[in-house]
C-alpha cells in the first residue's frame, strides 16, 4: 500500500508539472532597450519568453512609445505598431540584432512626427506623438502603374476556392490587392521625410511598377488625400 501511495503521489505531481508547462500560459520579459530617445518621445523594444497553450512557445516583442512630458515614467508607455521586419523575424534573430533593425524601422522627425515602415507592406505614421497613427498601403498606387499577373493569379485561384467553401465569401476581393507586392515585388521605403504636421513624402520602389522603377508619393492634410508622382 505503501509504495502504491508513493507511486499515486508521483504520478500526481507529474501531472501537475505537466498541466502547468502545457496548459498554463505565461509571459515573461527578458530584455529592454530604448532604442530612440528624444527630449519629449522614446522608443522601446521590449522581448517575451511566452507560452500560449496549444498555440505558440517562444519570443515575442512590444514596441512602445512615450511621449509624456514626464517620459520617465513607466504608466506613460504604450503599445504601438510593430514594424514587418521585426515581428517576421523575431524567432531568427538576437535581440541586439532586434534592436538594430528598429532603430532603422522607424523614424521620428525633427517635428515629432513619427513614421514606421513596414507594417502591411505600408507605411504607418503618427502626427499627435503616438497617439494614432495612419497606414498608407501599396495597394491605394493606381493598377494601371503596376504589373497585376500576382493579383489576377490571387483572385482567379482564391474565387475557386470560395465557390468550393474553402474560403469565405470576398475574401479575393480584400486580400488579392497586396499580393501584387509579394516576393521580389516587395516595396522599398527611402527619402521619408515630414517637413509639417500632416505632411509626409517618401519613395517607394518596387518590381511590380511598369512604367517607372520608383514613386514619390505625398500627403499634407494627415493622409487625406495623397499625391502619386
């Protein structure tokens, strides 16, 4: 009986190491690092160990922004976008390498403005010191400047798909845009610049343009209207 105790206890305790290692989820940060810092805004890059059961184990990274007047202050900090090139590589690269890549991935200009690149192939950027922010997407660049084989290849494969149930219903429609700027057709962002608030200019470069390699494009009322040239 003795040793049918000890052996029920065991089994007992294993389960219990098991249910919390498989089941329980948990998030702990391991590193930080500003990686902008300006006499009224800051940028940080903070890395997780997490799991979340049944879904994903490993690394995962926060951007934050604080652009308080008392920015030393952690209530002040909050989450912001995080650029393409970061969360699609967070699981291939050291944090120093991270922290590389985010001081080139987003930008913060003499007026406070703050432009990030890439989220969604686009550009997202922030006039009002992080508080919201304004995505300019590839896909708003007019079809007939660009080689649409990609997208007509999407919509005709993806609409298969729908009419089998495989899909739902206009997913083609909503998605088939951005996938004329996948691959070597990716977008390049160059030359960003804001000389006011509301105002943006940058370049664009990419393989699926036909009638010239690159684009200016340009806002001056916080992304109302944008200029194509």
């Amino acid at each position: 009986m003795k040793k049918l105790a000890i052996s029920i206890t065991i089994i007992l305790a294993l389960g219990i190491v098991a249910y919390y290692s498989i089941f329980r989820s948990y998030k702990i940060k391991v590193n930080q690092a500003v990686f902008h810092e300006k006499e009224n805004i800051l940028l940080k890059i903070e890395l997780f160990d997490v799991h979340y059961p049944l879904h994903y184990t490993g690394p995962e990274i926060k951007v934050k922004c604080n652009s308080s007047l008392e920015n030393k202050k952690h209530e002040n900090w909050r989450d912001i976008y995080i650029a393409d090139e970061l969360s699609k590589q967070v699981s291939r690269l050291s944090f120093k390498e991270l922290v590389k890549k985010a001081e080139n991935a987003y930008t913060v200009t003499d007026n406070d403005s703050i432009i990030l690149r890439t989220i969604q192939k686009g550009l997202a950027i922030s006039w009002d010191k992080c508080n919201s922010f304004k995505i300019w997407n590839p896909v708003d660049i007019p079809n007939n400047l660009i080689n649409t084989n990609l997208y007509l290849k999407c919509l005709e494969e993806s609409k298969a798909k729908e009419v089998k149930g495989l899909l739902p219903r206009n997913w083609a429609r909503t998605n088939c845009l951005s996938q004329q700027y996948n691959g070597e057709n990716s977008p390049i962002y160059s030359m960003i610049t804001s000389k006011s608030k509301g105002h943006v200019s940058f370049i664009i470069t990419s393989k699926a343009f036909i009638k010239q390699k690159e684009y200016k494009v340009e806002t001056q009322d916080y992304g109302k209207n944008w200029k194509i040239e």
